[in-house]
C-alpha cells in the first residue's frame, strides 16, 4: 500500500516537473515570443506589439491552397523558410486556370476534389461555404479543411500567411479578360468576411490582404465592396459592427492592407489611405522593376505616415515576356528598403522550358526554387539586421555626380551617424560626405564584406567583378 501511495506521489511530481519545463522553454514563435503585429501612428515599420521591428521577407504562392497537396505545400514552405522568407502571400480564392494560362474555373477544386463553395445553378453560392462534417485539419475532408492545413503548416514554421480572401481582378471587379466573373457583390462579400473572421480570426500569424491585383475602382463602384468586406471580416473577429470610416480600437485588432495591380504608382493609398481598417500601404510594381524608389516615396509623402511594402514585383524567370535575373531581383529587393520600404516580397514565374509558374507553383515547379535570386533573399536579411534596418532614414542629395535613376538609381540611408550606398550596377559615384574614417563594401550577391581605404576624393565605385553592391561609410 505504502509503496502504491509513493508510486502515485512520483507520478504526479513527474507530471508538474514535465509542465513545469513545458511551461518554462522558451518559444521561437514570433508572436509569442513578440506578440501580435502593428503599426504605431505616423510609423514607416511594421513592429511586434513589445516594439521589436517586423522585416517582411515574403514569397507568392497564391494558388496555395488549390494547386498544392499537402505534401507539396510541406515541401514549398521548407524552402522558402531556409533561404529566408518569412511571409507567404496566397488567395484562398483564386480561380485555378484549365490548361493555364488560357481558361478558369467559377468554382475551382482543389488537389482532393473539393470546391469552396455550394453551387446554385452551376453558379457559387458565396453564403455557403462547402463544409463537410467529420473533418480536421490533419485529416481533411473539404475545401476549408485544406486551408485550415495550409495555415497550420505555415504557422508551424513560425512563418506569416498574408491572405488574399479572393482575387478582386477574376471575382470582384472581373477585369481579368476571358479569365473571371465577378461572384462576389454588395450582397454577399459582408457575410464572406465574416465567415473569415469567425474561422480564422484567432489567428496570431495572419494578415490580411483585401483586393486581389486590381484597381479599386476599376469597372464600377467596387471601392464601397471592398470596404464592405472589411466591414464582415472586423465583425467576425471582433463581433462588433464597425463602419469602414469609423476610427474604433477594433481595427487595431488584426492587421490589413489591400493589394493593387502593377501600375506602382496608383496603389492601395488611391483608395484606402485613410481608412482605418488599412494599417499599411501595398504596391505592385511587377515588370515596372525601374519605378520602386518612386512609388514608394510617394507613399511615404502621404499623411498620416504608414508603412509600404512592396507586395509583387517581378517575379524571377520569365513573366509576360520579360526576364528577371538575379540582379534584377536583388535590385528590387535593396532599393525598397534603401527607399524607405517596410518590406518585399519575392516571386517566381516561368523557366524558359515553360515550366512553373512558381508564383502558383505548378507544372514542374520544384527545381525553380533552386533561382539564384531566391537563394540571395539571406544576404540581405543579415545586412539589414546587421545595420539595424528600422532606423534607416533616405537621404537625398549626398551624391552629386553618378546617382542615376530609375532601377539603376543609387540610393542613401543613414542610420546611426553611418551612411550606406546601394550600388545596383558597377558604376562609380561621387558622395558628399566629409570626415569618413572607414568603409567597408558588402556584396548583395554572395554575402562576402570587403574592407577598403577611404577614398581623397570621394570618388566610390564596387569591387571588380561586383555586379552590385552595398558602401557601408562609417563617420567619424
């Protein structure tokens, strides 16, 4: 008996001391270990509530939850997290195209063969979602089991999902030509919303992204739609009835943007800026590669100050006839955050065998994931982090001779009393800066740092060999 009642006395010591050290370890997750994410009045940088600057490194996989099995999704997100990423940008209504990119379906399915929504006369009934009884996210047996899959695999890699709810060009304003229909309206994108909201809203590692790669206000008034799903995803999660123009803490509780097409310079701000459902700015530069320090500077202009990012440029590979190599990658990527930007997000588009798209991975897609553009995503992360990114300022006017423009624009940040140059091609320039007592040369495209004698003359140009290059200046 005695040894009975010590059995159980060491089997509950057992269970506290297990808990104990559960409760105690430490979690990488970022939200936890940061809490959730926001924007502070007048702030360029998205931060985590304890203050800790969020750098947003993301990818595209919009047609995620219906092109991939869960199996492919596993392999997507392994790679995109080890080369650095940390935001996956998909639409959990997309419209996966027949035979791409020719034709579309209304109502897609997925790899297992479920739609998202009942159809009604062949048509999707956006009040009823396809839901099966008996599911779970491990064991999926619908559509909204899969995405329940896709987000859960994203969460567990401590990785962001900024969602899309559907493609606004193919579904809302439906100006994608042969390719879309509009589906959602005034009567049924409030309720959309708000099944979204009760679904996922308790979501620490998701943002969302209104829109879907279309002007606002293209076709029709569909700006007033687009508040209205707002307006259900703000009730869903917060149960309150909130207006689109209404300044409420609710807003405060999720953070949103809203995804525009590629004419950077008429962006999610035409519309939305003062909104206060929209916490930040999102540009689509796509092809238009020479125009990110411009769009992103016009965004900054604008008061009150909220964040920008550049949610889609272009992609890597080919993509509507034109190529991007790794240099134009890495272009985009250090002029965004040499502009002012709070994040970019990377894509990949087709090889020149046809296969991919990479942006909704498909048709041979897995080798693309090994483009050398991808694979540089680190270096700049560790610059960044490095140079303490969050505190940059643009300066203008420091070079005087060699600044150029466009995508070949150099460009200067200050942070810290220290100056660094982005370099987009090997070209020299001449900066006005005065007692410099060390520089260093850092290249974008391997991660290598030089140390180097101060020029008399202020004359700066790369390291041989260098395509591109970053001048760290440190001032006396």
């Amino acid at each position: 008996m005695e040894a009975t009642k010590l059995l159980v006395r060491f089997c509950v010591l057992l269970v506290v001391f297990v808990a104990c050290t559960t409760n105690n370890k430490k979690s990488n997750l970022p939200w936890e270990k940061h809490g959730k994410l926001m924007v502070n009045t007048n702030s360029r940088i998205i931060q985590h509530k304890d203050g800790t600057p969020f750098l947003w490194l993301g990818c595209t996989a919009w047609g995620m939850t219906e092109w991939l099995s869960r199996a492919d999704v596993d392999i997507y997100l392994d790679d995109r997290k080890s080369k650095g990423m940390n935001i996956v940008q998909l639409c959990l209504f997309w419209g996966k195209r027949k035979d791409y990119p020719t034709n579309f379906y209304l109502n897609p399915e997925n790899q297992y063969g479920d739609k998202a929504f009942v159809e009604l006369d062949s048509f999707p009934n956006i009040l009823v979602p396809a839901i099966e009884k008996g599911g779970s996210t491990n064991n999926p047996n619908d559509y909204w089991d899969h995405v329940d899959y896709c987000l859960k695999a994203i969460k567990q890699r401590g990785m962001y999902a900024a969602i899309l709810p559907f493609w606004g060009r193919r579904y809302v304003n439906a100006t994608h030509k042969g390719q879309s229909k509009q589906v959602f309206t005034a009567k049924n994108i409030k309720q959309y919303g708000e099944f979204l909201g009760m679904r996922y809203g308790n979501q620490p590692h998701i943002i969302w992204v209104n829109g879907g790669d279309v002007k606002a206000g293209q076709g029709g008034d569909f700006v007033s739609i687009y508040r209205l799903f707002a307006e259900g995803l703000a009730k869903g999660i917060t149960g309150k009835d909130i207006k689109w123009n209404e300044k409420n803490p609710a807003w405060d509780e999720f953070l949103m943007t809203y995804h525009p097409d590629g004419n950077p310079l008429v962006n999610s701000s035409e519309w939305f800026h003062n909104d206060p459902w929209l916490d930040f700015n999102m540009i689509e530069t796509h092809v238009n590669r020479d125009m990110i320090p411009a769009s992103i500077r016009k965004d900054l202009a604008m008061k009150p100050i909220k964040p920008t990012v550049i949610g889609e440029g272009h992609y890597e590979g080919e993509t509507n006839g034109r190529i991007a190599e790794a240099i134009h990658i890495r272009r985009q990527l250090y002029q965004t955050f040499f502009s002012g930007g709070a994040g970019n997000t990377y894509g990949g588009g087709f090889d020149e065998q046809g296969n991919g798209p990479l942006f909704s991975p498909s048709n041979n897609w897995k080798h693309l994931l090994e483009w050398e553009g991808a694979g540089q995503i680190i270096h700049i992360k560790k610059i960044l982090q490095k140079n303490k990114w969050w505190n940059w300022q643009p300066v203008l006017g420091l070079i005087s001779k060699g600044k150029n423009e466009g995508e070949l624009e150099k460009l200067v940040v200050k942070s810290e009393g220290n100056y660094l140059v982005y370099f987009p091609e090997h070209t020299n320039c001449i900066i006005n800066l005065k007692n410099i007592y060390s520089l260093q040369w850092f290249n974008p495209k391997t991660g290598e740092l030089l140390a180097e004698a101060v020029s008399e003359d202020n004359m700066f140009v790369p390291p041989d060999d260098w395509e591109d290059a970053v001048l760290i200046l440190m001032h006396k």
